[in-house]
C-alpha cells in the first residue's frame, strides 16, 4: 500500500484543516454543479443556468481544489515556508462568498448583483496568486511543476480580470465603449481558465505525480517531448486567446496546433510512467490511466474542429461532442485521482505518522474503502463514456440523461468515501475543518494547528 515518498518535506505542509477545507467545499461545489447540470437537462434551472452550471464545476470544484492543493504541495515539494496561512484561509472565504452569489445571480437572473460578487471572487483568486506566488518567488530555482505553477498563477491573474469586466459588461456596456466584441472576450476568458490555469497546473502537478507515484524518471524520449509541451502549451495558450480575441484564425489556428501537440505529447508521457510503474496499482493509478486515452482522444478528435475554425464558438472547447472528453476524461479524472491520495495523505500525516514504529497503523491507502473506490470509478467511466457518444454521435437525449444520471451517482459515491476517510480517520472533525477557528464545538487544537505568527 502506498507510504509518504522520503523526497518531500512535511515539515513544511500548513495546518490539516487548510487545505482539507478548500477540498470539503471544492466536493460541495461539485454536487451543486451537478445537480444544476441535471436541472438543465430537465429545463427545471431558470436564468443563465448553463453559466451557473459552468462557474459551479469549473470555478467552484477544480479550481478551489487547485487552491487547496497549491496550498498544500507548494510548500511540501518545494521546502518552503507558505507565505501567509491567513491569506491562504481568507482566499477561500472570499471566492466562495463570491461564487455563491455569483451563481446566484446568474440562476435569478439579477444580474445587478454579479459585480460585488464578481469581485469578491477577484479579490480571492488574486490573493491566493499573490500568496503562493510569494512563495514561489522564496525559492532559488524552479523545477517543472513549479514552472508550471508560475504560469498557471499568471493565467489565473489574467482570467479573473477578464471575468470581473465580463460581469461588469452585462450592466454597463464596458467592451462596446472600446470597440471590442463581448463573445471574443468570452472565448478569451474560457481560454485562459481551461485551457491556462487549469490544464496547466493539471500537467505541473503530474510531472510530479506522475513519477512519485510510479517510482519512475523521465527519460528517453520523454525528454523530447517534455519541451513540447513545456515550451508548446503555454504559448499556444496565449496565441489561441489571442486570435480568438481579435478574430486572426492563422493566429489562433497557430496556437492550437501547439496546444493540441502539447496533449498528445503530454499524454504519451504520463502513459509511459504508468507502463514503467514500479508500485502497487490503487485508484490514484487507475485514474491517471483514464486520463491518458481521454487527453488523447480529445486532442485527436479536436484536430480537424480547430485546424479550419479555431475561433468558432462550437469549437471553444474542442471539437463538437468531445467537451466531456476534456472536462470528465481529462481534467476531471486528474482531480478524482488526486483527491484519492491528498486528501488520506493529508489525515495521515498529521494522525498516524508519529505512530511509525510504536504501534500498527495503517497506510496511506488504508483509509479508504476500495471497494467504495472501484464503484465510483465504474459508474464515472461508463457515464462519462455515455455523455460522449451522446454528444458526438448526436444520440436520443434519453442517453444524456442516463450518463448524467451515472457520473452523478459516481460522484455522490466518491463524495461519501472521502467524507468516510474525513469521519472515520481525522483528528478533527468536518465542522472543525470547516469553520475552523468559528466552529462552536472546536476541539483542542493539535500540534499541526497551531496558529503561527505572521
């Protein structure tokens, strides 16, 4: 079963309750969305609830599970001490503030209300760039992740502005003053999120779980493909947004050539890892295999979309029908398999680790239930499968509802298992991780929470 690897510092990681609070709320995020998004499918949403549906995923689940994990794994790989535990609680507080009433001001469709909250979450997504970016900055030299980490705190910076004008737009006409097109700033902003901050930190994170959790190195030909992708992606990001910007297809079709190659190259890589993997397989492994074809095939099946129409806006995912691909197969199975080791790895630290050779303690991957895991991984597998073929064979919606209907119940179940790992192993309990110092009923606090001067 999986243990702690000996080349990372604990010493170093913030308080338990931190990073696990943004993980507990990231879940609560995620069952919203997928409930807006089951409301949609039976017209019971009012307002922009497609937007709502979106923000809710996209902003609420992965991106503050971002901000947990930077939180957590920025000072744990680097050997650096956060910059600011306050900043890093207050981040949390102010995006979801923010998100909550964002949403919902999107479903009531009172949209006067999308600027204070709009720029609630400004505020939290810039503070936690500018915290785990004066972390960062500690540091003497950047390895891959951490490289990665940079750029993706950069297209945070620049999406989240977008994202306040674009809120703004929709009460006072800020584009149409400058004699810029609201969509194109739309499929610039969505560029800079998905495809910027999220996939970014997506392949910085798995140049570093990708070997720790197989005991393998780049070599060989990942070496030529790692520059690729390093180099490729951010730049093709930035040249896709771009052209999608100002309506230049060679500019934005450039771009996407880089990003598509950046996938393929990516995914070829992190498939090799897990084919050379030296350690026992559990279900942080076997979702990464997941993620390998769903990366692949996305890019694949986006060449022909993105090659002729970058700028399209049936193409601002990817190809037509391959969207679920992207945000389930891809960006979603790195999330769920992440979660499957941070979130026991985190309680096992601060509970059994001290407890190393005085007595029987279980291992990391001891704390879930695997049977629970192999559930969930199966309803998520067949119903993201599902919503593809829907999607891109233009099936009966009777199949959407049916796959939707399956990754729900596959997320429910990976919800309780991680709530089970919270309940049955952490030295605090959920309200305490939750409110934190605001938690009626907070217990003593335990040497790994003790506050710290700043």
């Amino acid at each position: 079963m999986g243990a702690i690897p000996g080349n990372i510092e604990t010493d170093q990681q913030p308080p338990m309750t931190l990073p696990l609070r943004h993980f507990v709320v990231g879940l609560g995020f995620l069952l919203g969305g997928t409930l807006v998004g089951i409301g949609i499918v039976v017209n019971a949403i009012p307002g922009l609830g497609t937007l709502a549906h979106v923000h809710l995923l996209l902003a609420g689940w992965i991106c503050i599970t971002i901000m947990g994990a930077m939180t957590q794994f920025v000072p744990v790989w680097s050997g650096a001490t956060l910059h600011s535990r306050r900043l890093a609680s207050a981040q949390l507080t102010l995006v979801v503030v923010g998100l909550v009433g964002f949403v919902t001001g999107l479903v009531l469709n009172s949209l006067v209300w999308l600027v204070p909250f709009g720029g609630l979450m400004l505020a939290g997504f810039w503070t936690f760039v500018y915290n785990i970016g004066r972390t960062l900055l500690s540091l003497d030299s950047y390895d891959v992740t951490e490289r990665h980490f940079l750029l993706s705190l950069g297209f945070f910076a620049v999406l989240t502005v977008l994202g306040f004008l674009l809120a703004l737009d929709f009460t006072r006409p800020v584009f149409a003053t400058i004699g810029v097109n609201r969509p194109n700033v739309v499929a610039m902003h969505a560029t800079f999120a998905v495809f910027g901050a999220i996939l970014t930190t997506v392949y910085g994170a798995l140049y570093q779980l990708g070997t720790m959790f197989t005991q393998t190195e780049l070599h060989g030909i990942d070496e030529y493909l790692r520059p690729i992708e390093e180099v490729g992606h951010p730049l093709g990001v930035v040249l896709l947004a771009t052209g999608r910007l100002l309506e230049t297809v060679l500019v934005a079709r450039v771009g996407a050539v880089l990003v598509l190659a950046a996938a393929l190259a990516f995914s070829a890589i992190l498939g090799r890892k897990l084919y050379e993997m030296q350690v026992a397989w559990t279900p942080m492994h076997t979702r990464y295999a997941i993620v390998v074809p769903g990366l692949a095939s996305w890019a694949l099946l986006t060449v022909p979309a993105w090659l002729p129409s970058p700028t399209a806006p049936d193409h601002l995912f990817g190809a037509t029908g391959a969207v679920h691909l992207l945000v389930l197969g891809a960006i979603g199975f790195v999330v769920f398999g992440t979660l499957y080791h941070i979130i026991p790895f985190i309680i096992w630290v601060h509970r059994y680790s001290d407890l190393l050779g005085l007595e029987d303690v279980p291992m990391i991957d001891d704390l879930y239930d695997d049977r629970i895991a192999k559930a969930d991984a199966t309803m998520l597998v067949i119903g993201t499968l599902v919503l593809v073929a829907a999607d891109w064979f233009e099936l009966p919606s009777i199949l959407q509802i049916i796959g939707g209907v399956l990754v729900s119940l596959g997320i429910l179940v990976f919800t309780a298992n991680m709530l089970f790992v919270i309940r049955d192993h952490s030295p605090h309990t959920l309200s305490r991780i939750l409110l934190g110092s605001l938690d009626p009923r907070r217990e003593s606090t335990t040497p790994g929470d003790q506050p710290v001067k700043e």
